[in-house]
C-alpha cells in the first residue's frame, strides 16, 4: 500500500529508543525526513547509528524553555512540520495514596503537557499550510484501570485533548488521533525486564489477560502511526486507537 508519505517532515518526542524509534524507522523507509527527540545523548547517538539519516535533537521535555528551543531547531533544520508525533513519556508512583503529589504532577508533564506544548508549537505551520497531522501516543490504560494510577490519568488526558484538538483544527486541514498500546515486548521495556525477572510469571499473565496470546511489538504500533499520518486515513479524526490484541476491557 502506497502510503505517500515519501518527503514529510516528520518529528518524534521520545524518539530514541522502543515505540518511538520504531515509529521514526518506519517513517524513513517510506521516505519521510524525520526528526527524534530525547533526553539522553548517549541513547539519540545508538539511535543515530542505527537509523539512516535521522536528525536527533537532545532535550529535557519536562521544561518548557527546552521544548521551545528543540522546536526551534527543528524548524530551522526542516522549515516545517507535516507530523508530529508525541511520543515521549514514562511512568512513576504505586498507589494513589502512596504516590506523593510531586509524582503526579511529573507524570502530568511529562505524559501530557509535552503533547499539548508541542502541538501548540506545531500548530501555527500547519494552521498556515492547512495542512498537518498529530498523532498522540496514549495507552490502553488511560481508558481502563490497570496500570499506575499517574500513568493512567496523564494517558487518560491525552485521550480527551485528542478528541477535543480534533475538533478543533479539522477545519483547517489538521488531523488529530491517538494511538493507545497494550503490553508491548522490547530490549528497552518494563514487560522485558519482568519477564527475565519472573518468566513463568509473566508468561502466565500473557495467557491469562492478552487474548491474542502474546505481547504486541513496537513495530506494530508504529504501522498504526504511519497509517493514521497517510491520506488513507483521511477521514479519521479524533480517534484513539487501540493496538493491544485484545487486552483490553472496554467495548468502547
């Protein structure tokens, strides 16, 4: 399927390592100029090596002066945006009450304002080309229990400014969706390093709540992404999707 992505600027948060840089390898084998961002210039420098033609762009996203600067050089590197895909994200805490609230304002930042702040960033280019795609990376547990409750409500913010930014800039040619993994098997992820700590464990839960019997890829996820920045998905708009084989719940 001819995507016609070949040429797009393109930019990543969170683009060194697990689904962000499988989304940003993806993207360069249809053709598309592509930008990572990260925290770690050590884990942008392996990205580099192992990514053809990257351009990598280091960052602290939990500041906002540090987003504006990355955006910038961004811009002057690539003059616009046609995707951006907010990636970046991690979680912290246990328990509601055993999370201290500094726990849940660092998981709202890092989750969540980094999405908005970019899109926002973003926005101005596409609004005047009237033309643009962001694509937010969410999760499955921002629509369900199941995972930390930081991670849940930031993930569960996301989902809601999705469909609300949607709405908002479609009119102007800007298409705006999420995409919301399961459980996800990667050298850089936590589902590997549980299953190397407790395999019988891990491999019980798999068969238990995955109906699909295994854990997704990184690279499934990023076919989804790519899909959804193609003009075959013209008429998707504020849609999250779920890429989980099945774990999740809800029938909605």
């Amino acid at each position: 399927m001819e995507l016609h992505l070949k040429g797009k600027n393109v930019l990543i948060t969170g683009g060194s390592k697990g689904i962000g840089k499988a989304i940003a390898s993806s993207f360069i084998e249809e053709g598309a100029n592509v930008a990572i961002m990260a925290r770690s210039n050590e884990g942008l420098e392996q990205a580099k090596k192992e990514l053809k033609d990257v351009y990598t762009i280091q960052v602290d996203a939990m500041d906002q002066s540090e987003r504006v600067r990355a955006f910038v050089d961004y811009v002057e590197k690539f003059g616009t945006i046609d995707i951006l895909v907010n990636n970046v994200g991690g979680s912290n805490g246990t328990t509601v009450y055993e999370t201290p609230l500094e726990q849940f304002e660092e998981a709202i930042n890092l989750n969540y304002y980094t999405a908005v702040h970019f899109s926002k960033l973003a926005l101005p280019i596409m609004k005047e080309q009237q033309s643009g795609c962001i694509i937010n990376i969410s999760s499955i547990t921002g629509r369900e229990s199941g995972g930390k409750p930081t991670y849940n409500n930031a993930k569960a913010a996301m989902i809601s400014f999705t469909k609300a930014l949607a709405d908002e800039v479609i009119k102007e040619g800007i298409r705006v969706n999420s995409v919301a993994p399961g459980a996800l098997l990667h050298p850089t992820g936590n589902w590997q390093k549980r299953l190397e700590q407790n395999p019988d464990k891990i491999k019980a839960y798999v068969q238990q709540m995955i109906p699909a019997g295994r854990f997704g890829t990184v690279e499934e996820v990023a076919n989804v992404v790519l899909f959804l920045a193609s003009e075959k998905a013209s008429w998707v708009s504020g849609a999250t999707i779920n890429v989980d084989g099945g774990q999740s719940r809800m029938n909605m």
